[in-house]
C-alpha cells in the first residue's frame, strides 16, 4: 500500500490568490470612496449658482440673510444680523485687550478702530433699510 503524501494548505499559489483577491477588495473600497466623495462635492457645487439665483429673486427672503457677513464685522467676532449696542459691546471687550495704554500695538488698534466705524456705519444702514421695507410693506397693505 501506498503512503497518501499529505498536502499542506495554503500553498504559495493559493496564498498569492488570496492576498490579490483582498488587495483588489481594498482597492475597490478605496476606489469608489474617492470618486463617491468626489461627485458628491461636484453634485453639491452644482447648488451654489442655483441658490444664488433664488437668493436674488424671492423678495420674502430677510436682507440680511442676503448677503454675507462683512469683514469689520467678522473682525469684532459678530455675524449678522446684529445691533448696534452688539457692536459697541464687541468693540468695548476688544479695546480692553488692544488699545495702546494697556500694552496692545498700535497699529491692531488704529484696524481695531477703523473695523468698528464701518462695521457701526453697516448696522446703522442695515437697521435702516430694515425700517424702510417694513414701512413700505406695511403702507401698501
């Protein structure tokens, strides 16, 4: 009687088939992230003229919901919409910290002072549009 030779496994080949095999699985996972994530980023780019357009065009849409935050209000660390007295609360918390007399550097400062007049001058516009389409809306109804 012959002695069955006994085989081992896994053998090289099936090893090498093995490892290709999850190789190719995980270039696929890889793969179809990156290009899922990338057209999801062109799909949602798409939305940005789509909701320029609508943003322009529905007149019930707040005025300050219609424009992005501008820089000098950005500078006291406010966002829109916000009042006056928020600007001057703003501006009396950073001058603590930046005005001259008190070890701050001049040139922050003057900027400091420069953002809070425009960023005043805004809001007071802003309030005072705000009036105005309220008075016109509630005169033609």
């Amino acid at each position: 009687m012959l002695l069955a030779q006994q085989h081992y496994w896994p053998t090289p080949i099936d090893l090498l088939t093995i490892a290709l095999f999850a190789v190719g699985l995980l270039l696929v996972v890889v793969f179809g992230f990156t290009f899922m994530a990338l057209d999801v980023r062109r799909w949602m780019r798409s939305f940005r003229r789509g909701l320029v357009i609508v943003t322009n065009y529905l007149p019930g849409i707040p005025r300050w919901a219609r424009t992005q935050t501008p820089r000098c209000l950005i500078a006291l660390g406010l966002r829109l919409p916000c009042k006056e007295f928020d600007v001057l609360r703003a501006y009396r918390e950073k001058v603590k910290k930046l005005h001259p007399d008190r070890g701050g550097d001049n040139t922050r400062f003057l900027r400091l002072q420069e953002n809070f007049e425009q960023a005043l001058a805004f809001v007071r516009q802003e309030a005072s549009a705000a009036e105005n389409e309220q008075s016109s809306q509630s005169g033609t109804g």
